[in-house]
C-alpha cells in the first residue's frame, strides 16, 4: 500500500473536517486547495512561481466555507462550524470572516501536519527495526514513541516570528520588528537537550521538544494529532506483523516549513 494515500492522508482529513462539520464527500475538492496552499506557505524548494495556484487554492476553501456556514447560520448542528458561529465572549463575536479565516486554518492545521506526523513516524520506525521490536512487545511505549516521532523529524521544522521586543541572543541583539525564523528541527536536536540527539529512541524522556512550538501560540491540535498517531500505529503495529518498507528512499516533499513524504510504499506478507 502507500500509507499515505490510503491511510495517513484520509485519516486525520476525515477526523478534522468531520469534526468542523464538511461532509466527507468534500474531502476531495478540499484537498486541492489544500494541496496549493500548502506548497506556497510550506516554502517550496522548487522554483516554481506558485503564489497563483495558492490564492486559488484559498479562493477555493473561502467560497467553500461560506456556502456551508450560511447553512449553518440557517440551521446550526452538533459541529465546529456552528459552534463558532454562537461563540460569544464578553458580548464579543466573531464575524462570518473570522469563521471563515478559522475554518480554514483549521482545517488546513489539522490534515496535513498529522499526515506527515503518521507518515514520517512510520518510516523512521520501520527504518529502526530494533525501535520497533520494542513497540511491539510493550505497546505502553506508544506515547514515548510519538513524542520521539515529533522530536526527531516533526512536520513543521520552522516557523516565522516577527520579534515584539529587542532580544540579546549571544553576541547580538534581535530588534523589535526582526523576522526571525526559529527551526524547530535543530532545537529538536540540540545535544544539550537531548543526549544522543540523532538517534531515534522511543525510551527517551517525552515532551520535551519543541514541535508544537511553545508559548502562546502552542499548537492548538497537538492533543489530537497525538491521539490520532497513537491509534494508527498501535493498530498498524497490531494488525500487520510482518509491515516493513517498500522502498528505503521515498519522496520527500519539496518544502522547508513543512516536511513529509510525497508517499510512503509498504509491504507485508500474506497472513
Ligand atoms: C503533528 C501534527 C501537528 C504539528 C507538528 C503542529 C505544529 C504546530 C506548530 C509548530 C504551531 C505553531 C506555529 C507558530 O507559532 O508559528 C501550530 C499552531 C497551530 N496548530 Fe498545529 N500542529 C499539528 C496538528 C494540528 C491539528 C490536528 C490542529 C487542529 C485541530 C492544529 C491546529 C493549530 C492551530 C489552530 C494553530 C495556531 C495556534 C495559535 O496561533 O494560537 N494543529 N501547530
């Protein structure tokens, strides 16, 4: 199979937008605009012009979203969708742009970055044979495994933060109004954090990374994407002994701020 057509891209794109309240039937459409948001603001490595592509792409998911939430307006129900639309804070509410802006962030937040999380952890798993060996006889060393998943090749390597304030950093100073690209990827494996930093141990010590960022604007999914990995590879784990590789060298998407495989082949024997 390829793991990601056929599990860690509908998994965590069924999740996010049954939760908001699209219905399955639209994954497909969403997933184009997708697809050309993501390869402008995941900073493509090719040099093709793609701003274009990506303003369609979000034309796209904008008419989409505003269609159903003046369906929602009409007849609110049980979802994500609706619940914004009533949300109100010290008699505050957010206009039907800020529900727009958000259905779209969420849903863009919440596929691609869980695909690549399932995607990229798989592959260094199997990669690691002894890793998994360990899994597989102790399934409590899941919630480990995720968090050194995460740490050792996370979905989003870097992020953009325009400084609030001037920052010391060694011997220079960041200054208020700096853009400043953190990458959470070298962080991840600073050897003064992390001993070993370049080997995969799902035993190491969890949580202490920072692919969720930190702060104030910490990952607002981390929680659900961490449930959805658990539950794909406690069950791929369990269902298929003999999983293994089909190609050691995939596709890696050409992208910096988001990292991922363009599909992942594998195989097993015949029970
Ligand atoms: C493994 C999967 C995921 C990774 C690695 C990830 C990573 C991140 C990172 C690094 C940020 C901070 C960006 C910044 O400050 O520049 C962030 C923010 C955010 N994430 Fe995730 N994310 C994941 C899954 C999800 C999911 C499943 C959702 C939605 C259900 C989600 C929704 C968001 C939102 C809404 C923000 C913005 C939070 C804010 O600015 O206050 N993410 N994520």
């Amino acid at each position: 199979m390829d793991f990601i057509r056929e599990l860690a891209f509908p998994l965590p794109a069924t999740v996010i937008a049954g939760l908001m309240g699209a219905p399955e039937e639209d994954l497909e459409p969403i997933k184009t605009w997708s697809d050309r948001l993501a390869a402008y603001l995941g900073g493509a490595v090719d040099e093709r012009d793609n701003f274009a592509e990506a303003s369609t792409g979000i034309a796209g998911l904008v008419d989409y979203f505003r269609t159903l939430l003046r369906e929602r307006a009409r007849r609110p129900r049980d979802d994500l969708m609706s619940l914004m639309l009533r949300a109100e804070h010290e008699g505050d509410r957010l206009t039907h742009d800020e529900v727009v802006a958000n259905c779209i962030l969420l849903l863009f937040a919440g596929h691609e970055t869980t695909t690549n999380l399932l995607g990229n952890g798989l592959f260094h798993l199997l990669g690691h044979p002894a890793q998994t060996a360990l899994l597989r006889a102790d399934p409590s060393l899941l919630h480990g495994a995720v968090e050194e998943c995460l740490r050792y090749d996370g979905p989003v390597p870097a992020t953009v933060k325009v400084a609030t304030e001037d920052v010391p950093w060694h011997d220079r100073t960041i200054r208020r109004g700096d853009m400043v690209m953190p990458f959470m990827a070298s962080a991840n494996r600073d050897p003064r954090q992390f001993p070993d930093p370049d080997t995969l141990d799902v035993r190491r010590p969890a949580e202490r990374h920072v692919a969720f960022a930190w702060g104030i604007h910490f990952c607002l999914g981390a929680w659900l994407a961490r449930l959805e990995a658990r539950v794909v590879l406690d069950t791929v784990f369990r269902r298929l002994p003999g999983l293994g590789l089909a190609s050691s060298e995939p596709r890696w998407k050409p992208m910096i701020f988001l990292r991922g495989l363009e599909a992942l082949p594998l195989s097993w024997p015949r029970p």
